[in-house]
C-alpha cells in the first residue's frame, strides 16, 4: 500500500485547465450577463460581490438564464432585507415539479438506479412522468391536495423519487426518511406535521443482511392519528403480500390513466419538510418552499457543482438526509441523477467507484468520512477503474481533511475537480463550495456560494478575514427556511439562527476566509476549544489524528472546571488489532504537536469502542459533552437520532464513573 500523497494546508493541488473553466456552466453564465444584461465581472470574486450587493439583480438573472416557470404578478424577487422576515418573489407562482420536467429530453435518461441487489438500470424520461402522472392521479383519488402531508420510510430508490415529484406536482408536502431509522426516530419526526399518507417499503437490504420492517411500519401507524392510507411499496420481498388497509404501490398508479399536471402554487408554498439531526429534544421539522428551493439548486447544482445538461450527477446518501433532495435537484438543470441503494463498503470500497464507471458519472459526491475511510483502506480508485466519464468529486457532511484532498488528487485522478461544500439541511444547500474557475488548495473550499452573504463575525460582531468566526449570512437567501412546523410565532425559528447577532444568521460553524477569498470550515462553533485563551475548532486536530493509520476515529472536547481549569481529553477510536499504549500515545502527542502545537495537545487520550455519530454522520461533540457536564443520557440525545446508540451509552457511562473518582 503506497502512502497518501503528503499535502499541507494552502498547498495548491489543481487548477482548472483554460478549456475545463470556458466550458464551465459560470463562465457561460458570465458571458450571458454580459451579452444580456451588459454586466462584465473581472473575476469570480467581482461576480460574488455583485450577487450579494444587488440581490434582487442575481436572483431575477438565475431565473431568466436557467428559464424557470416562475409566474404570476411579482414586481419585486425581494421585499424587505431583514432576516427573519425578508419575502421573495410575492405574486409569483410556481411549481417544482414542473421546474423538473421542462428539462425533459428524449435523447438521455432522467435516472440511473443500482443497489446492491439490482443491476444499474436506466429510468426515461417518458417513464418517469408517466409513474409521476400516475402517482399524483392516485394520490389525488386519495384525497391528497394542496398543503396535505406526505411522509415515505424509503430508501433512494427511483419510486421515492417518482412518489416525491408527484407530490409536488398537486402541491402536497412532502417530508422522508430511510427505513434504517429506529422506531421512535421515525414517530417523532413524522408525528409532528399530522401526515395524510404514508409510504412505506417492507424492508431494505444493506451489507448483505435483509431488514425486514413491516412491524416498525405497524408501530409508526398506530402513532400517527392522522393517517388516511398507507401505500406498500414491495422492496425486501417483490411478493409480499399488503395487508387489508395497505394500498400496494403498483394499484396506487394503477388508476385511469391522466395527463401529468403541475398546480401553480405562491412561491414560499411548503414544498418539503426536512428535519435537523434532533441530538436534543424533538428534531426540527424545517420547512422549505417550492420557489427558494428551485432558485437555489438551480444556482448551487448548476454553477457551483457545474453541472450541465446530460451529466449524471451521484451523491452517495439516503432520504433521511438533506442531500437525497439536493441530489434531485440536479433534474432542474438537464443532470442525470444517480441513485445508489445500499452500503457503500459492501462487498468492498470498490462497489461505488464500480458502479460510477458503468453509470459514467460525471460528478461523483459523497461524505468527507468515506473518502477518509477509502484512503485509510489504501483504496486507489484510479488504479482499479477507468473513471473516463469523471470530472468532478464532491464531499460534505463534515470538514474534508488536509491529507484526504491530498489523497483525491492521488489516488482518485490527478486532473479531478475537488468540491467540497459547506451548507447544512437548514437551507437545504451549500453556503460555500465550488468554484469552476477556481483553483483547488488543500484543506480549503473554493468560495462563497453566489447569493449567499456569508462572512466570519468575531464576538463582537465584526467581520474578520484570517481569522477563525462565526459562520454568518448577512443577508437573506431564498432558500432559507420559510417556517419551522408548530412553530406559531417563530420563537424557535429565531432563538435556532438569531440569538447571537440580532438579525444576522449564525450557522453554528466555525469558518476561516483567506485573503484570496477561499475558506476553511473548523467544526461546529459549540463545541469549540478554548486553551490559554486561544479558540479553535475540532476538524484540524481530527485531520492529524485521524491521518495516523493506529487511528480509525477520534473525537476531543474542551470541558470547563471549576477554579478556572480547562480539561481536554482526546478519545480515539483505533484500528483493527491496534493497542493504546505508551508508545503510541507518545506518537500522537507528538504528531499533534509538530503538526500544530503545544495547545493542541490532549490532556489525556482514552481508547473507546466507536466514536458516536448521528445518522448523517456528524460527530457528536455536543451530546457528549454534555455527558461529561453530569446531563443524564436521556437529555443529550434521543436514540432515534445516533447511528449506533451504544456508541454514546459507552460515554454516559465513562461519564458517571468519572464523576464518581472526582468527587
């Protein structure tokens, strides 16, 4: 196995070649402000400051150049600038369904499926809106109409895309979940807006292993007073058998044939709802509307992620995250979307590199996590795989290590696009990401994202550039959610973003600008480290722990004690067969000194089963922290929002023991 490529922070790693960055979706879209609107930009980072300075300018060009179906009598894309509070676009009408299938061409296909049971296969365009067309006719003979709920436990398959676009279409709202969520994880977030149908699969495979789900299913209903039908898609089993008050999925689009139609609906009219991670208390059930949602993927997918029509876009995820819906958002620009169903290790960390060679995917996104775990594998796509169709490669869902951008360019394809993103489900989009006219520097994202005001505030509420702050907007983005649901007067609305700085939103993540205009997301700003004064995120201390290969995972908190005293523990997850030893504690107190230094170094470094994560990912720093604070397990997390519970029960338990030696 040969070493990953050794990189620093800042180190330049590509630069778009003349032709790659002309061909580009924003350079063409520079030339049409030019040749339409006679506005010239020497530079991305002129064309950024345009975007934000006149908002009404950007946002009315983004629908003009992508076309979008927006009607009605709008005389304003804003009203008022103040956040909460700002309104676009009012008199408009729109729809997102009907954003997608003007994109419609005969000549490429509208989906690529594969899961670990079925072979890659093609969905038409023809196909997909004649089951859209069938799906909503049977919806709507259900009794689904505008402002109805819809709820699915599905896994990324073509019929949640096919169920979620019918949905739209009829303006029913729309909110999902993938069938690997605990019980009481599904009820909590469903029960919230009072669902009039739910979908449902029998079960999913994953890593070989079949999950049948139907009494998870059964015990869902029984909570969901609101429910009028179920809809049984047959996934586990094809020949699974519906029980007297299921609909089968197959007679939901078995109905008298209908035309495909879109119902025009205000542009802030609830298109989905998605929900925060829920560590603590009942997750968010965030609201987002049909028009912010187009505008911004249109602009985020089509410019930033540049993808153009006929390329197959691939993100590895499932519906319970926020990217399964900016996945489909590639559908808005003329993409190819590229769903995968299944675990991404099985049978081996080729599975999904194989099927991006068979699909010709031209982006291939995923988490920062499995390409860590691909490059800790000693995998080397590039070797084992053609990748002719390959031009760019995404990663979110948390910082993307120093070493790992340096491993992309070695192991994947030395002239591959690297976009890393930073956004969150709250916007359901990217605030800083890709640029195509940029260069790529290690450990760094390219800019901010058109549209999106996003700065570093200090404490006082000063922007700073160079140094690490507060990840802020500024100013509103369309996307930005329209309403949190049983949220009447939008307390919690304000108290999630605008707490910190009065009409400003604070994300709660650390970022970093550079002078020439690139950024470094540092982790979550509530769990920062504060030693001598000094604050600074958690994700470059992971990228130096996480590069040793003793290292599996690692995860460090700051933890305030009495008398002024500061304790920072480093517990690290090791590989296969590893031991934590002398001499391996000495090797990572040492490395972490060199790479960074002396304040960076742990208090103490304590071996643990598993690093506790949420279902999408994230470490959970804040839960346990807490833990270590003396909160019970109970109120730190609900179990239905952890990828392994007994992963944090190991801390609770750490925790009261601790508790019992220091008292």
């Amino acid at each position: 196995m040969s070493e990953p490529r050794q990189v620093r922070e800042g180190d330049l790693l590509w630069t778009p070649a003349p032709e790659f960055a002309a061909s580009s979706n924003l350079a063409d879209y520079q030339s049409w402000l030019e040749r339409e609107r006679g506005l010239r930009f020497d530079g991305y980072p002129a064309l950024w400051r345009w975007s934000v300075d006149d908002l009404e300018a950007f946002w009315t060009s983004i629908v003009a150049y992508y076309d979008l179906p927006l009607r009605g009598s709008w005389d304003r894309a804003l009203t008022g600038t103040e956040m909460p509070g700002a309104r676009w676009f009012e008199g408009a009408e729109i729809n997102y369904a009907e954003a997608v299938f003007r994109r419609a061409r005969a000549d490429r296909p509208a989906l690529a499926f594969q899961s670990e049971r079925d072979p890659l296969r093609l969905v038409e365009w023809a196909d997909l809106e004649s089951s859209v067309a069938a799906a909503a006719a049977g919806l709507r003979r259900l009794g689904v109409g505008r402002g109805d709920r819809v709820v699915a436990v599905i896994p990324n398959i073509p019929e949640a895309v096919i169920a979620f676009l019918a949905c739209a279409s009829i303006g029913a709202i729309w909110a999902s979940c993938s069938p690997d969520f605990g019980t009481r994880s599904l009820i909590d977030r469903f029960a919230q807006i009072s669902p009039k149908v739910l979908i449902a699969v029998d079960g999913y495979t994953y890593g070989g292993k079949r999950f049948d789900r139907r009494d998870v299913i059964e015990a869902i209903r029984a909570e969901l007073p609101t429910l009028e039908r179920t809809v049984l898609v047959p996934y586990l089993d094809p020949g699974v058998a519906a029980q007297p008050d299921e609909l089968p999925w197959a007679e939901l689009l078995a109905g008298p044939a209908e035309p495909l139609r879109f119902e025009p609906v205000p542009f802030d009219h609830p298109l989905w709802v998605v929900y925060s991670s829920g560590t603590t208390g009942l997750p968010k059930a965030i609201v987002h509307g049909h028009g912010g949602i187009v505008l911004e993927h249109a602009k985020v997918i089509g410019l930033h992620c540049d993808v153009r029509p006929g390329d197959r876009m691939f993100w590895f995820t499932t519906t319970g995250w926020m990217m399964w819906n900016l996945l489909l958002g590639s559908l808005l620009v003329g993409g190819t979307t590229v769903l995968y169903d299944g675990n991404p290790g099985y049978p081996d960390l080729g599975v999904l590199w194989e099927m991006a060679d068979a699909a010709g995917v031209t982006l291939f996104g995923t988490s920062a996590a499995f390409l860590a775990a691909s490059m800790k594998a000693g995998v080397r796509p590039g070797d084992e795989h053609e990748l002719s169709d390959l031009r760019a490669i995404g990663s979110t869902g948390s910082p993307l290590a120093v070493e790992v951008f340096g491993w992309v360019y070695d192991a994947i394809k030395p002239d591959v696009w690297l976009v890393s993103l930073s956004g969150g489900t709250d916007v359901a989009s990217a605030f800083v990401g890709g640029v195509p006219t940029l260069p790529v520097h290690a450990g760094e994202l390219q800019g901010a994202s058109l549209g999106a005001k996003v700065e570093a505030y200090d404490p006082d509420g000063h922007s700073i550039v160079g140094e690490t702050g507060e990840l802020v907007l500024t100013a509103p983005l369309p996307s930005m959610p329209v309403f949190f649901w049983n949220d009447a007067d939008g307390t919690r609305y304000r108290e999630s973003y605008f707490e910190m700085y009065p009409g400003i939103w604070r994300h709660g993540d650390w970022i970093r600008f550079t002078e020439r205009g690139s950024a470094v997301i540092e982790g979550r700003s509530d769990s920062t480290l504060n030693r001598q004064g000094i604050r600074f995120g958690t994700s470059e201390l992971y990228g130096v722990v996480e590069g040793l290969p003793e290292i599996r995972d690692s995860l460090v908190i700051g933890l305030e004690l009495p008398g002024s005293r500061y304790w920072m523990p480093l517990f690290v997850a090791l590989a296969d067969g590893m031991e934590l030893d002398h001499d391996l504690e000495a090797k990572i107190r040492t490395t972490i000194r060199e790479a960074l230094s002396q304040r960076h170094v742990p208090d103490e470094i304590i071996a643990v089963p598993a690093v506790p994560r949420t279902l999408t990912g994230k470490k959970m720093e804040v839960p346990v922290k807490r833990l270590l604070q003396g909160r019970a397990l109970a109120d730190v997390a609900a179990p239905g929002s952890m990828a392994d519970p007994t992963a944090l029960e190991w801390f609770a338990t750490f925790a009261k023991q601790r508790a019992a030696a220091t008292a």
